[in-house]
C-alpha cells in the first residue's frame, strides 16, 4: 500500500456537477487541498475538456471532487487510455449520489475526504469488467428495480446537458429507467468458471456479484422458494456469465438492460484508490 508526502503535486478536477450541487463543500476541500499540497485546480466545462484535464496530469495525482458519475468517469477513461493500472486515483465526493464512493471507504464528508487525499494510502483494488466494456468497482445486481431519480430544476439539468453525451461516449446506452420493470421472479443460466450454478429450470428471485480480493468475485444467488423457504447458493470464481431472456441489471450506480447474455471477468489489483490510512 503507497503513501504520499505532503509535497506531492495534486490535479484536482472539479466536476461541473459538484459546483452546481454543492459549492460550499466544493469550496472547502479546495481550501483543505490547496493547504496541505500544490494543487493545480481544473475546472471543466464539458466531457473533452474532463478527458483533457486528466490525461495532461503529467506527474500530478488526480484528485476528483465529484459524485459516483465522476468517479466512474474517471476510472472509464483511464481503462479506456490504459492508464488505469499505474494511476493512483483520489476522490472527495460531492453531489447527488455519494453510495458508491461511500462503499469503497472513501469518507463522505468534504474535510475527511480531503485530508485522505492528502494522509491516505493507495489501495488496489479489484473491479469487473464486461464483454462489452463496462466496469463494475462494487457490484452488481439483477433483477433491478428502477432507480430513484433525484428531482432538479430546469435550471440545473440545463447546466448539466454534457452529461448525457458523455454518458453515451463512455458506457453502453443504459434502458430508460421508467421502462425497467418492477423485479421479479426470472429464469437465468448462471455459469461461474464454466460451471452451471443455476439453470433456465429454476426461477431465481435475485443475483448478486461482487468483486472480493485475490481475483476471485463472490456471487449469491437467491432461488425462488417453493414451499420451504429456499437458501442462497454461493459460489466463487474469476468469470460469471449469466444467459436468459431479457434482463436488467445494475452495475454500481447505474442501469443496463435489456440483455440476453453477460460475461464478467475479475481484474485483480486492476486499479488503484486513495482510501484513509488503516491503523
């Protein structure tokens, strides 16, 4: 695990929606950043000048201050360049959706977040990654019922119009969330390093995938019960892939569907996160 001096030189990319949602706490991890390191400040205004921002990093470790779309955004673009693997990534989370970021470790106050930047260490981490080039940081889950949608102003989604463009530049285009419907009983294959878990013949209630550590991704099944209340199934392994009519699922924050077939595979250590320093 890798930790830093406090002479480090820090790129720190302000996402548009952090600013727009939450300038205050925007304001002071700038103020905590620019204390305790060199900071060079960016402050895009669309997706080309996000990917710019951080590809010019140079020696500079970047810092996001953003939401889980941020973060993802990052971590996409530096998979997609190939930079991922040797790119220690910061992020001092601000915005709407924080559940992501949270899961990981990172605190979710602006002043903790900004001094992990600052005293944290980097931690690897493993991710999934799918045959058709998503990324998976915490997990997964199918069926998925539809997420809630914070409500925002005219003015704010008007402020925010590169954000769908850039969410079709770098994920596959997700279904619309009002037309996923309400989760339910469904009939998957299930394959775990080659192995059926679970076949079309039996109902499954819910699916969850989960990157773990040592290149392993740990899934639980849930059968539907028929009389007897029915356990989960469990396994362990490096590739699931999961076949059946179509199907929904969510990946970390966001929605994908419908699909017939989907295939993830575990990179281990595949990415580096600055967490605060274990004791």
């Amino acid at each position: 695990m890798a930790t830093f001096a406090m002479s480090d030189q820090l790129l720190v990319i302000i996402d548009p929606g952090a600013r727009q949602t939450d300038g205050e706490s925007v304001r002071i991890a700038k103020d905590v950043l620019s204390a305790g390191a060199a900071a060079k400040v960016c402050l895009p205004e669309g997706p080309e000048e996000f990917a710019r921002a951080l590809g010019r990093r140079g020696s500079r470790r970047p810092v996001v201050v953003g939401d889980d779309a941020a973060l993802m955004r990052a971590v996409t673009l530096l998979h997609r360049e190939r930079e991922l693997a040797g790119c220690a990534l910061s992020v001092v989370p601000v915005g709407e959706t924080l559940s992501l970021a949270a899961s990981l470790g990172v605190p979710t106050g602006a002043v903790a977040a900004a001094r992990a930047v600052l005293d944290g260490a980097e931690r690897r981490l493993d991710l999934l990654a799918d045959d058709s080039g998503g990324l998976v940081l915490s997990g997964l889950a199918i069926p998925s019922a539809p997420a809630r949608v914070p409500a925002r102003t005219p003015m704010a989604a008007a402020a925010r119009p590169w954000y769908r463009s850039l969410v079709r530049t770098l994920t596959p285009r997700p279904t619309r969330l009002s037309a996923i419907p309400a989760p339910g009983p469904t009939r998957l294959r299930v394959e775990v390093d080659g192995e059926a878990l679970v076949d079309l013949d039996q109902p499954v209630e819910s699916l969850s995938l989960t990157p773990a550590s040592g290149g392993l991704a740990e899934l639980e099944v849930h059968p539907l019960s028929v009389g007897a209340e029915a356990g989960p199934l469990r396994a362990s392994g490096r590739t699931v892939t999961v076949t059946g009519p179509d199907f929904h699922y969510r990946a970390d924050a966001s929605v994908t569907g419908p699909v017939r077939r989907r295939t993830w595979r575990v990179a281990e250590g595949a990415w580096g996160l600055v967490l605060p320093a274990r004791p």
